[in-house]
C-alpha cells in the first residue's frame, strides 16, 4: 500500500537501506558496507550471516547486563501482556512506582524522587528545566545562567546541545539557549597520560567555576551540569579530588550540581553511581542506557528531597511541574528496569566491575607501544585509546579500526574523532577481556 508517488520505487527489497537515516552515522559509506547486526546474546552480536561479533561498547554504553537476557525478555513479554501502556498524566501504573523507589533506595543521600523520561538527553533537558523552575518557585528567578564544561556530552536536545561542549554538535544550530557558559575540560595529555582512573592533575580547574561566579554573579547561576567522567568525548575521567571541588564551590554559592550519570550510572564505574565512587552528593542525578540494560528506551532524573518538596506546594489539584512525556515511565520500560535491576543486584555486577577494573586496565594500558597510539585511559570498565590521527584526515584512523574492526576481526567499538572508546557488558570475563584486547592489537596494527 505504499503511496501513490512511490509506485515506481521498489518498496518491496527487504534490504534496501535508502530510507533510514541513520543517527551520528556516516550514512554514505555505511550504505556502501554496511555493518548489520541481526542478533545477540550475552557478550556477542551475529551478523545477518552468522558471524559472531563481541560487543566491546555495550551497545552504546548501555547494556550493562549483556544482551538478550532471559529475565529480561521475559519481563517485558509478560507486561505487554498485561499492561502495553496507560497515561503517566494524572494516572500511574504499579511498575513505575515499583522502579522508582527501588532508583531512588540505590542513589546516596536524599536523592528520594525519579522522574522518568525516554532518553538522556530528555533527562538533561528535564534536569536543566526543573533547576530553572526550582529557582522560580524559589522566589529567585534571576538563577538562570547553566554552566556546563567543554567536551561535555549531554544528548542533542537544545538544552543538551547549550551546556554541551562539543563544537560538531553546536555549530550548525543556530544561537542555542541564552546564558550558559562553560567549564574548562580537564584533559591534559601532557600532565595526565597514561593514567589509570583518576588522574592526579587537575583538581584545581573545578576552581574555575570561582571566576565564572565572579564573572556572572551567583545569583544569576541556576545549575553546573558535568558529567562525573565525560565518556563520549573519549572518556576523560575526573581529577582527584575535582568533582569533591566542584560541590564545595556549588555549596558556597547556593548553586545546583547536576551529575550526568547516564553513562556512569548503574555500574559502570564499579558502584551503582558514580556519585557513591566519589563520596559527593550531586542535586539531580540524570540516568538512562544502564537503568534497563539498552532495552527499552528510557531515561530519568534523580532528584533531592529539598527540591522535590520545594515544588509541592498551593492547592492540591494544581499540576505542580509542567512538563512530561508521553512515554514518561511506559510500562515496558519500567518492566524492563526492574528485570535488570534484579540481574545487578543477584549477579553483583557493580561489585564486579570494580574487581575486574584492575585486571580491565593491565588488558588495555597493554596496547601501549603499538603504532599511534599517543594515549591510552581507563577507569572502572571504560577505556579509550587515542590514535594519531592521519595527515589531512581527522577521525578516519579510528573509523578504519571501528570498520576493520567489525568486518574482520569480531569486535564492536565505539570512536570518536580518533580516539577508541570501550564499556564492555558488566558480564564481560577475564577472557573475553583477552579477547577484546587481542583483537584491539590485531586492528590497531592494521590501521597503522
Ligand atoms: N548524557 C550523556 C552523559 C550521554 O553519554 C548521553 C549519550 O551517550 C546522553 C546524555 C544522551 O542520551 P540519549 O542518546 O539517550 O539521548
């Protein structure tokens, strides 16, 4: 039944990849090789053709419980049997209640209260506008101002894509929200390479945010959003002692910290947040990917008592936030969360990604020596290799190796510009950490 005008194209050929337009994705040369993943279990990915492929990024940061798990599967069949959806506007569900409190039982402090959303970038956004708002009902409105950090990634929402620091993401967009300004990034090849976990170098540029509260005033500042360790910008983990920094800073100024934690969240840097690795209590935490294991699309915000409770006030019958999303906690989500906090918390997978933290960096720091590689970082079960990029070709070395990579060696990766990035599934052995490692070397050879 295609359209009348779309007669004459063959609509029928079940592998014609013209129509979708695909995401962050150089659309032209994937379609000239495409790289199809038809299924998955556990560590791996099969190609269309049976190749076993092992997933070295967990999706996209995402599937900390490893790939179509049977608990989970299950779940989700069982709650689109009984429940497929019901209105998060004025109604509710048990499961999303039921996810909620278990959320809010694992976050530290008084973190008490999720909202739920689909994505990371609606929980940035989310996040962003209930500081504005909080300050509104505050009684002080003139907090507008959002600092975020240079080669932060917060989604692509407007919201995201302002306190971002990511010049691709920005610069075809128009002029993006009003007020925000931006913290320093805290990469320093030159004082930090090489570093396992947390680099020694670098708290003081938390200090940073004393001049831009100089600069603006504080009472013009709403928020600093950060995410704890910046991931999809090549994984740049916090200097020791910065982020404890930033909240003293947050704390003298009376200004909201928001951790972007939907990558750092739910284990992937050996605790359920990295809130808790830090031992800093942030205002909102912002989570997605981990919370189901990349199942079903969705995202949140941790949010404090105090603030929760400052928007719980006038007549009962009044809508106290305006704002929510269709899909805001959907049933197969939230059946999907719960399903996956169960495989956590019965197979310790945080726990576990903190005890193979070690063994995961002697595996990668051991790519070290091999040709271009100018750094290698790892943090918990993250790691990003930077290659020289070529003469003339920025990103194309690292797009050679994540193709290479798939094609001939078996082994999905995650680049950006020409740094390698990992997050294997939290079920990742000590073998399959061999194997990834070995592959990485294979490939890094080839694109030399
Ligand atoms: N925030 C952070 C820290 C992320 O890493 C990402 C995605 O990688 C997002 C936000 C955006 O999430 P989504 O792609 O689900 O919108």
């Amino acid at each position: 039944n295609a359209h009348p005008s779309k007669v004459a194209k063959d609509l029928s050929a079940p592998n014609d990849l013209e129509a979708w337009w695909l995401p962050f994705t150089a659309n032209r040369a994937f379609k000239q090789k495409p790289r199809m993943v038809a299924r998955a279990k556990g560590m791996y990915y099969y190609t269309p053709d049976g190749r076993e492929v092992i997933d070295g990024a967990a999706g996209l940061w995402c599937c900390n419980a490893g790939h179509n798990r049977d608990e989970i599967t299950a779940a989700i069949q069982a709650q689109a049997a009984e429940l497929d959806y019901s209105p998060a506007f004025q109604f509710g569900h048990a499961g999303g209640f039921a996810l909620a409190s278990r959320i809010a039982q694992l976050a530290p402090g008084d973190l008490d209260h999720v909202f739920f959303c689909n994505s990371g970038s609606e929980a940035v956004d989310t996040a962003l506008k209930i500081a504005l708002a909080y300050w509104n009902v505050q009684g002080q409105g003139s907090r507008t101002r959002l600092i975020g950090r240079e080669r932060g990634y917060h989604g692509v929402g407007f919201g995201g894509i302002s306190v971002g620091g990511i010049v691709k993401n920005r610069q075809f967009f128009g002029t993006l929200l009003a007020g925000v300004d931006h913290l320093p990034h805290t990469y320093n090849r030159a004082e930090q390479a090489f570093s396992r976990g947390e680099p020694e170098w670098g708290a003081h540029l938390a200090d940073e945010l004393e001049r831009i509260v100089a600069l603006h005033d504080a009472s013009t500042i709403a928020a600093v959003i950060v995410e704890p360790m910046a991931g999809s910008t090549g994984v740049l983990p916090p200097p020791k002692g910065y982020l404890q920094r930033l909240r003293q800073i947050c704390d003298k100024y009376g200004i909201l910290l928001i951790f972007d934690e939907v990558i750092s969240g739910f284990g992937r840097l050996g605790t359920t947040f990295a809130a808790e690795r830090y031992g800093v209590v942030p205002d909102m935490i912002t989570f997605a990917k981990g919370v189901n294991s990349g199942t079903v699309p969705m995202g949140g915000v941790l949010v404090r008592k105090s603030i929760h409770d400052a928007f719980m006030k006038g007549p009962d019958h009044v809508i106290e936030l305006f704002h929510g999303y269709t899909y805001s906690g959907h049933p197969l989500a939230c059946a999907a969360g719960l399903a996956a906090q169960d495989i956590y918390r019965d197979e310790k997978l945080f726990e576990r990604a903190k005890t193979l933290e070690p063994v995961w960096a002697d595996a990668i720091h051991g790519l070290k020596g091999l040709p271009n590689v100018l750094d290698i970082r790892t943090i918990g079960l993250v790691g990003a290799i930077d290659l020289a990029s070529r003469p003339d070709a920025v990103g194309a070395r690292a797009y050679e190796a994540m193709d290479r990579g798939f094609q001939e060696e078996g082994l999905m990766i995650r680049v950006t510009g020409d740094t390698i990035a990992l997050s294997p599934p939290l079920i990742v052995t000590e073998d399959q950490i061999g194997e990834i490692a070995d592959k990485l070397a294979r490939i890094i050879r080839k694109v030399a």
